[in-house]
C-alpha cells in the first residue's frame, strides 16, 4: 500500500466544496461556452447539466465503493492494493498527464484570454509566466492552503457569475434559446457526455479521500459541488446564448468578457469588463493551483516520496512548457475541440469507474481488505 | 527536506562555506506547512485530563515541553524541527555543531573556573564585575550574619553601587539579636521600611531570648515581630537576591540561615491613564501603565473570579524580567496555557526589554506582515479574552499586554464594537472593512484605471481625470509613490517630534500634500485625494501591527499595479490570501473561523447583537463552549431563539 | 538567441533543484523508484522546456 504523503492536510467539507465548485465553474470562463454553443447550438445551457447529471451517477457509484470496502482509500491505493504496485504506479502516471493536459490548455486559454483583453502590448510569456508562478505559490500552500483560498474567495464567484447574468437582463432575449434542443437530442446528449471531460471533480474527489475531515461528508462535498458547479455554468451559457445568439458563440473565444463588456445600467454601472478580471483570474488561478497539487500529490504518492513539494516546480514547469507548445490559440481550441473534449471523458470518469469496479469485482466480495 | 551541500571545495581544495540564502534557494523549505503546535488536535479533553494530574510546578520546563511536543507529533512536526534543525546530510551535521547560548552568569562562572589559576592581574582589574560575579554567590544564605553581609557586598559589588542599602540593627530583645536589612534605594518605599519593619524589630520588640535556638530567630522574627503584609522566607541566595532587585527588604538575623523578604515595593511609575492608541467614546478609559502589578490588578478588578489564574516566570538570565501568564481556569484549553508557558519558558536572553520583543520571541512565523499576537492596552479588552478562553501574557512594565492566539478578525476589532448596541457596532465594522481594502488597494486600484483601464470609469470623469492629469509631467506610478512617501514622513515625523513644536508638522503636511504640489504641476488634484482617503483609511485600521503590514503591502501592490494593473493585483492578492490561509497563531489558523469554517458566536465580519453571543469561539477549543445562556432575554418573545436553538438552560 | 538562453535559466533552475531532490532521496536511501522518479522528471521538464523555448525565440 502506498504510503499518504507528508502531512495528512485536513479540510472541512465546506471549504472542499468550494475548492471543487471552483474548479469546474471556471470553465464557465474558458473556452467551454464556445464549444457548447458549437455542439448543441441553442441548448448549449443543458450540456453542463447533463455532464453534471451523468457525472453525480459516477461519482456516487464510485463513492459507494469506496464507502464499503475500502474505506480511508484513495483510488490510487485501491488500485496499488488490489491489482499491484505497477497498476497503481500506472493509474496514476495516466491522471498525472491527463491533469498536464488539461492544466496546460487551461493555462494557454487564460494567458491568451489575458492578453487579448487586459494586457495586449505584454508577452504571454511573462503574464503566463507570472500566473503560473502564482499557482505554484499557492499550490505550495497544500490542499489546505487551496481550499482556504478557494473558500474566501468562493463568494466573489458566486456574486460575479449571477451578477453577469442579471446585469445583461435588458439585452436579453428569451426566443434565442428556441428550438429547445438546438442541434437535437442525440447531439445534444453526445455533447452532455463529452462535457463530462470538463467534470474533473469525479477523480480528484477520489484522490483527496484520506484528507477529508469526516469521509462521510464527501459524498456531499460531490453531489454539491458537481450540481452546483454545473447549474453556474448552465445559468452564464443560458444568459450568454439569450445576448448573443448561439450561432455566432464559435467565433467568440472568450464569452466572459464578450458579456461584461455588455453592461449597461445607467451611466456609472458600464464597461464593468475590467472588474471581472478579479473575477475569472482567481478562479483560474485555483484551478491552476488544484491541478498542480494534485498532479504533485499523486506523483509524490506513486513514487514514495515523502513530500508532494519538491515535484511542484517541474510540474509547474511542465505545464508551462506544454501551454506554450501550440504556436497559436487556434491549434488549442482545435485540440480542445477534437481530442480533448471527446475523448477527455474516458479518463475521467471512466478509469476511477473501472478501477473501483473492478476492484469491487476481484477483492470487494472477499469483505475489502485489511490495511493498516 | 533535500538539502544540498553545504561545503564546496575551491580550486586548491579547500572547503567553501555556501551561503544560507543559495541554500534555500535549492532546498525544499516546508516551514510554510509546518507548524510546531496545533490546538485543534490538543482537545480540551486530553487537556483536562492532564490538568487533573496536577498542576504543574512552575520550574518543570523539561516535562511541559515533552508534553507538548508529543501533542504536536500529531502534526508530524517534531519540535526538533520546531526549535530549527533541518534533516540534513551527515556531512552538515557532523561539521556544524548546535550551538546554545550559555546564560551569561554561567559563562561567566565557566570562564572563572577555567582560568581560575592563571588569570592575569590585567583581566581581574579590568573586570572587576565579572570575575567577582556568579561565581562567587553562595548557594545558600550563610547563618552568620557577617558572612551574609560580605556575600551581599560581593553580589552587588559594593561600595561601588551605591543603590543597595545595607542596615545594620539590633532587633529589641534581650540581649539584643544582629540583623540586617537590605534593599534597593528606588525601588522601595521607605516609609513602609520605617514604620513596619524597623519601627517594628528595634522598638516594640522586648522579648526574651529563651524563645528557641538561634537558627530559629528567623521564625520568631517572622511570626511575632515583623507585621508586614507578605514575607517570605527564602534560603537560596539566587531567590533573594532576585526578591531584593524585584523591590523587597530582604531582613536577615544573626543566626538563622534564611531571610525574610518583605514586601516593600515602591517605585515610581505613571498612574493608571488614557489609553494612547486604543480610545474609545463608550467604555472605560483606563489602560495599562508602567507597572506589573498594577496591571494584573487591572485585570482581576474588572474579572472578579476565583478561577482567573495569574502564573509567574521569569525570563532574562542576567536580569530577570517577570512574565505573568494569566487565564480563566476551566474556560481556557489546557494545552494553550502549555504551549504558551513552553514557548516563553524557552527563551534564553540576558535581557528582556518589553512584550514587543517578546511577542517576536513567540509568535509562530515572525517575518509574516500580519501580527499573531493581539497587543492592547485595554483591560477590558483583556478581560473579555481571557473570559473567552485566550491567554494573557504580561510582561514586565510594558503597558501593553499580549493575548494569544489572535486571529485576523480580532484585529480588526475594537472593545467599543461591544459596547455599543450591534447595528452600530456592525455600521463600525463596515466601515472598518472598507478602510482595511482602501488603505490595502486604492492607490494601486487608482494606478490601474489610470494606466490600464480607463474604459471602466464614466467618460465625464476620465476626462476629469485626463484633464487634471495633463500638467503633470510624470508617470502615475512616480506620483502616487511621491505622495506616498510624504505621507509617511509626515506620520513618521508627527510621531518624532518634539510635542513643543508639533502644531508644525500639521501647517508642513498640508502645504506639501495640499494645494502647492498640485499648483507646482507635481501631482494631480484627483490622486491628492486617493492619498488622503488612503491615509484616513489606514489610520481607521485599530490594530497598530496590522496597520504597519497594510502600509507594507500596499507598496507590493501599487508595484504589481503598475506594471499589471487588475491582473497584478489579482494575482498578489491570491497569493497573499493563499500565505495567510496557512498561518496560524499559537496554532490557530489566523483567517479561523472563516477558512476553516468554525462555529463562532456572530461575532467575525459583523457584530451580532449580545444577547445572541452565546458561544464561545470554537477555534479556541475551550473547556466550556458556552458564555451564557441560549436564552438570555426570556421575557421577550421578539428575541426568543428559533426552536432549534430554543433550549432554556446551557448544555 | 540571447532571449533563449535567458529563458532557459529558470528551466536549469528547475532541473537543478529537482536534481537535488533526487540525490537526497539517494542518500536517505528512499527506494530506488523514488530517485529515478526524481531525476526522470527534472530531466523530462528541462527537455520540454528546452524544445519548446527553442521553437518560441528562435523563430
């Protein structure tokens, strides 16, 4: 069994909620309204919901196996225990690079966003650089650092997304969200499931299983921060395509601000874009800072280290390198598009599936299994 | 935890000492995750059961600290490390030895006896203190009263010291017993010296000798002749002289192998006053002053209880200063009174001046900007901590006393949020809070729109702005920095000055900050005006430290927003939430009971009204959660609990 | 050219301090998977990032 790196950080299930809903609601910043506008045209709203939706199913199939036969476990150790050392040592290489992946397009997507919007004469190097460098400090904090961060600034997301979507109220036009099922029903489940790649709450819950202060209220921390994280999102790709109509969202790479620009209510509450730069970069930088932690932890836990820290700043520095690989945003959304986001699923929610599965199927009848 | 080498070898072989600084720069430092004590996993329950043991005597250091440190192996935090030992190499171990500070009395004494024999004659007229010092106090206080006065003599090294005062008397029995009374001119008062101690022993005192042996005089002096308040009877010579310099009249009579000190303290110090930094309209006005005792007597006036205890240390090893620890017995978790006694008991320094230095030798992480220790001179700020379940730490003459743990929000607290009904302490609150974000991020906020983002602000006024700014011929940031730095000086200097000529700084400041630098064409009219709010607003900050960390931090600021605008400012205001997160004071997490969430009475951002401040604060893990009744106000419906809470007695 | 190899020193850093890293775990004779770990990814790091900052300033 592997051993629990360092410190066994101990987090409340509220500030872990937070930390997740943050995680999966920042995508509402990025590219995913765009793509969601793409696949499902007018329904582009449901597709989080129904990612949330299949999501939940997994996360509490898997949670129930972990609740009943290995309790304390992360799925790392359950498949290091029950299918041996290289099973585990190979589950978690595939999380790490699939959080590389995805780290790195998220980190691409938010330099770009910045430098297209606030800062255009700066090089995405250093305003890259400076944003990768602050997740690493913060990631640098732990598990309990994050989630204290995420916490504190939970309300600040909370108030920007439904600020965004009441304050565009006046350019609203319900009839844009006609026909109900945009693209139709089949593609609009095909993009629910796809959207699950996004729903990253499903492994990493799995993996900060020993750090929860009463592993019980996990399977809360799940339901709510998946349902909540996707009915955010839901809600700003509903006030996005009733603003601009959902025809057009391909070519708009950056929704967020495309809306806040929109505000107008009387001549002192305008141009509110510039406020919510507060708003998307620190729920970028949480993400950032989650995915590095937990790319370290699962490192650190897969190679016996005694610390998750020392592999921060190469992990950090991966992830830079990798962001900065595509010559231009358009290759990045063209890999988000095409590789990503249909495949991306498959690891997220189907490996913990499988691994808890099968596990359950070979030692789960045998009454789980003793560890220290 | 990898550490690198700490020696590399030059050209010729030799061994080169790598800095510390490119050390850490290449090895893995956790102290920002490491904490040597956490009071969440030290229950109260444990603790009391400790408690029950027996309390502790005071001079059992080894074992309160073996027993705290095996309660912070919970958090795989040894307090090996704590004290600042790294793992290392073999290698690093082997050549650099730990090296403790040695008491200077002991070393004095280790140099004596090692150079005991040679010592030259230049040494010995040189320093004449040093070589008669520690090593040559008895043990104990000698019977013969000769003995005891040339002991005296060489202690305080006399004749040269002319604040000690040796009296020479026959206590009035018959025959006559020597005696000697010995104080600190200064310290005492002497009438107390005259009319019940002297007066006493020389002329009411006809008794006959058939009372006992000779070396029983002491306790016929102590019961039957000397009608001071508190004596004490010492016979180790290191306790009285510690009680002379503490103030006392130390009588010693001929015979007896003991002394009496009486208590005899007198020195002058300022009256109880107005609080200097910390005043209030509603509420009391008295604050702590330049003495000890007078302060813990502050205290224990306003908490009249039987269980508030006030524990005694000492600290500084060539002169004492007293450390009272003071806390509500059966309130206050165990473990905190440990870890408090632990970390001040651990402190070796010739001198301790104040509890400004004190509180650096105990605060958990001291280069952090945000204070971990509450310093107030309010006594009843101090009294309703101690009720909560904190610590209180006294230190020697200094008038501000430190409470501990203290967590950010109690910073932004003031005793008057109390004493005035909730919605006007909350309004208070309010206003706090936003002066504690201007005075943070104004001027960098004012930096950004100016430079970055000017589409944010409504055209009329950025063509005020741009119009206001078109004389000025430097970069915002050279601006804002320029009045910055004036408005500094002029707090510096109105601190600084002498009071006689200090309307002056008053009629200076508003000339430089005023009208002529904006009609010189030096800075803007509209960035006078963010100068002057910010001021304003990081004056409103109440906690004097947190005060000093904002003024830092808002020039980290102001520099992330010139050159990033929102984006810098966001970024350092993550990381900056990010460190603190992690800080903790006396092992509460500071930003408790916030992130962690923790049960608290409302009584965090906002003031709840009193009758609703039923709990106490949970991150405190006190003995008895409960302050007061869950209903307190039971003749009134309107303010009855909702049932959930509706129970009528305490748990 | 210059830009590149001024980009290249907080790679080197980088590979530097996880080196370290490594050989510590080399001496406190953690096993020899946890080293390797150590070393494969500081060196993994330092080869991206060479790669990929080679392509950025030198084009």
């Amino acid at each position: 069994m592997t051993q629990h790196v360092e410190e066994k950080a101990s987090v409340g299930a509220k500030e872990l909620t937070a930390v997740f809903t943050v995680y999966t609601a920042s995508h509402a910043f990025l590219g995913f309204p765009r793509y969601a506008g793409e696949t499902a045209y007018e329904a582009g709203w449901m597709l989080p919901l129904i990612a949330g939706a299949i999501s939940i199913a997994a996360f509490l199939a898997v949670d129930a196996v972990i609740a009943r036969r290995f309790p304390g476990m992360d799925i790392i150790e359950i498949a290091t225990t029950c299918f041996g050392k290289v099973s585990g040592t190979l589950v978690s290489l595939c999380i790490v690079a699939f959080l590389l992946a995805t780290n790195a397009m998220v980190f691409r997507e938010f330099s770009e966003n910045v430098v297209s919007t606030v800062l255009p004469f700066t090089p995405i190097f250093l305003v890259g650089g400076l944003a990768m460098l602050t997740a690493l400090y913060i990631a640098w904090m732990g598990l309990e650092g994050i989630a204290r961060t995420a916490y504190i600034l939970f309300p600040v997301l909370l108030v920007g997304i439904v600020s965004l979507c009441v304050l565009t109220v006046n350019w609203w036009h319900p009839a844009w969200l006609f026909p109900v099922f945009g693209r139709g029903l089949p593609a609009v489940l095909q993009g629910g499931l796809h959207a699950c790649s996004l729903v990253l709450n499903v492994v990493l819950l799995t993996i900060v299983y020993p750090h929860a202060h009463n592993p019980k209220d996990l399977r809360r921390v799940g339901v709510v921060s998946i349902a909540l994280s996707s009915v955010l999102v839901s809600m700003f790709i509903m006030a996005y395509q009733m603003v601009f109509p959902a025809p057009g969202s391909p070519s708009s790479p950056f929704p967020l601000y495309q809306l806040a620009r929109m505000i107008y209510v009387g001549r002192y509450m305008q141009r509110l874009e510039s406020v919510y730069v507060f708003l998307w970069v620190t729920a970028a930088l949480a993400k950032l800072a989650v995915s590095l932690w937990a790319m370290g932890y699962i490192l650190a836990s897969a190679c016996e280290w005694p610390s998750f820290r020392p592999a921060l700043p190469a992990m950090a520095m991966l992830c830079f390198a990798l962001g900065m690989w595509p010559p231009n945003v358009g290759l990045v959304l063209h890999v988000y598009d095409v590789y990503y986001m249909p495949w991306g699923w498959l690891l997220n929610l189907g490996m913990p599936l499988a691994v808890a599965g099968l596990a359950f199927a070979i030692r789960g009848r045998k009454r789980g299994i003793h560890h220290a | 935890m990898p550490e690198p080498a700490t020696f590399i070898r030059d050209g010729e072989g030799k061994r080169v000492r790598i800095p510390d600084w490119l050390q850490r720069l290449f090895s893995y430092d956790d102290t920002a995750s490491r904490h040597p004590f956490t009071l969440a996993g030290a229950h109260a329950e444990t603790a009391q059961k400790e408690e029950a043991q027996g309390p502790q005597a005071p001079d059992s250091r080894a074992s309160a600290s073996q027993t705290s440190a095996s309660r912070a192996s919970d958090s795989r935090a040894s307090a090996s490390q704590a004290a600042g030992e790294r793992p290392a190499d073999g290698q690093a171990e082997e050549t650099t030895p730990v090296v403790r500070p040695v008491p200077l009395r002991d070393w004095m004494a280790q140099q004596e006896s090692s150079q005991s024999a040679p010592a030259s004659p230049m040494d010995a007229s040189e320093s004449p203190t040093a070589g008669s010092a520690a090593h040559a106090w008895p043990e104990k206080v000698p019977a013969d009263l000769a003995s005891c006065k040339a002991a005296i003599e060489r202690t305080f090294h006399l004749p040269e010291n002319k604040d000690i005062v040796l009296r020479s008397f026959r206590v009035g029995v018959e025959p006559g017993w020597d005696a000697l009374a010995v104080f600190v001119d200064g310290l005492v008062d002497k009438s107390v010296i005259n009319t019940h101690i002297l007066q006493p022993l020389m002329l009411l005192s006809h008794l006959d000798e058939a009372l006992g042996e000779r070396r029983e005089r002491i306790d016929v002096v102590r019961e039957a002749l000397l009608p001071g308040n508190q004596i004490t009877q010492l016979d180790q010579w290191r306790d009285l002289v510690q009680g002379i310099l503490a103030g006392n009249t130390a009588v010693l009579v001929d015979g007896s192998p003991a002394a009496l000190a009486v208590e005899t303290r007198g020195w002058e110090h300022r009256q109880v006053g107005l609080p200097q930094t910390e005043t209030v309209v509603r509420g009391e006005h008295d604050a702590f002053t330049e003495s000890f005792r007078a302060n813990t007597g502050l205290v224990r006036s306003k908490l009249r209880s039987p269980d508030l205890v006030t524990e005694m240390m000492t600290v500084g090893t060539a002169a004492s200063t007293d450390v009272a620890v003071m806390y509500v017995k059966g309130v206050v978790n165990p473990a905190l009174v440990a870890e408090v006694k632990r970390r001040i008991q651990s402190i070796e320094v010739d001198y301790l001046p104040s509890s400004g230095v004190l509180e650096q030798f105990i605060e958990d992480q001291p280069r952090s900007l945000i204070p971990q220790v509450l310093a107030t001179e309010r006594p009843d700020r101090i009294a309703h901590m101690l009720m909560e379940g904190h610590v209180a730490i006294f230190v020697g003459h200094s008038p501000f006393v430190l409470a501990v743990p203290a967590v950010f929000f109690s910073l932004l607290h003031t005793a008057e949020d109390a004493y005035v009904r909730a919605p006007f302490g909350t309004f208070l609150r309010i206003i706090r809070w936003l002066a504690l974000f201007a005075a943070l991020l104004l001027p960098a906020f004012y930096i950004s729109v100016a430079n970055f983002h000017p589409e944010m602000i409504p055209t009329d006024l950025m063509l005020a702005i741009a119009a206001s700014r078109e004389q000025v011929p430097f970069p915002v940031i050279f601006e804002v920095l320029l009045m910055e730095f004036s408005i500094e000086l002029i707090r510096e200097a109105g601190i600084r000055i002498p009071s006689v000529i200090g309307p002056t700084i008053g009629i200076v400041g508003a000339l430089i900050i005023g009208q002529a630098a904006v009609q010189a064409g030096i800075v803007s009219p509209i960035l006078v005006i963010v100068i002057a709010v910010t001021a304003l607003a990081s004056f409103a900050i109440p906690n004097y430290a947190l005060g000093f960390g904002v003024r830092v931090m808002r020039f980290a600021f102001l520099l992330a927003a010139s050159l990033f605008g929102f984006y810098g400012i966001a970024l350092l205001f993550c990381a900056m939430v990010a460190k603190l997160s992690v800080q903790k004071s006396f092992g509460v997490p500071i930003l408790a009971p916030v992130a962690p969430k923790m049960d608290s009475a409302p009584d965090v951002f906002f003031r709840g009204a009193a009758y609703r401040m039923n709990q106490r604060p949970s991150y405190l893990q006190p003995q008895n959660d409960w302050r007061q009744a869950p209903v307190t106000r039971p003749w009134s419906d309107e303010t009855k609990p909702r049932s959930r809470q509706g129970r009528s007695r305490r748990p | 050219m210059l830009k590149f190899l001024a980009a290249m020193v907080i790679p080197l850093y980088v590979l530097v301090y996880t080196a370290l890293y490594g050989r510590w775990l080399t001496k406190r004779r953690a096993p020899a998977k946890a080293a390797a770990a150590a070393y494969a990814l500081a060196g993994l790091s330092f080869a991206v990032s060479a790669v990929i900052f080679w392509r950025l300033f030198t084009r």
